[in-house]
C-alpha cells in the first residue's frame, strides 16, 4: 500500500510527466539528426565482399584473420564515431528539471482535472447525493 501512495503524489505524478516531455524531445532531436544526415548507399561494392570462397585449414591465415577483425573493429569504432548520433550525459538528462503547468478542473482543484471525477465538488452524480 505504502508504494501505492508512493506513486499516487503529485511529485511522482509530476516526475512521470516530466520524464515523457524529456522522452519526446529526445525522440525529436533523434528524428532531426537522422534527417540531416546524409545518405550512404552501398551496393555491395569491394567494402563489403570478400573473394576468397573457399574455406582452408591453414593456420597462417588464421592469424590473418584475427589481425583483419581487429582492424575492422577499429574502423567500425571511428565510422560510429563520425556518424553515430551524440549521446548526452545521462546524469545530465536525469537531473534536468522540467516544469509542467498541470491542469485544473473547471471548480480550481488541482488534484482532478475532471468534473466526473469522484473529489470534484461540481460533479453531478455528487450533487444528487
């Protein structure tokens, strides 16, 4: 019950809202980066095919390989960090505050927003009790 409570706070209430605008602003700057980026097309060009078909059980090429996946996690690692969009600080997101005018009901209370609901004074289902 206590959590229930817990959740129910117009502090909670408030965090939760705040953490939806950060969600779609974020969202937003993602929709903007990716439209200002530009286009690469790669139509299988001599980047991402290889020539050799068959498979060989010799060792020398083994090590060959290793050296070859180093060297394309290093490119892959520079190629994110060109065009990979920028990620804010996380603590920084966390800890920014955003202030959210809530909505009132119609009578001034600012614990509904409707006049259905039950702690509403105006509500008419109330008023015939």
């Amino acid at each position: 019950m206590k959590h229930l409570e817990q959740i129910k706070t117009t502090e909670a209430k408030d965090r939760r809202i705040a953490l939806k605008v950060a969600r779609v602003v974020q969202q937003e700057d993602r929709k903007k980066w990716n439209k200002k980026r530009p286009l690469q097309h790669n139509y299988g060009g001599q980047d991402g095919e290889s020539d050799s078909g068959g498979d060989s059980d010799s060792d020398d090429e083994g090590d060959s390989e290793v050296d070859g996946m180093k060297a394309q996690e290093e490119g892959a690692k520079v190629i994110l960090e060109k065009a990979a969009m920028p990620r804010n600080n996380k603590k920084a997101i966390g800890s920014s505050v955003i202030s959210i005018s809530r909505k009132s009901c119609v009578c001034g209370g600012t614990d509904h927003i409707r006049r259905s609901s039950k702690k509403c004074p105006q509500n008419p289902k109330r008023q015939k009790v």
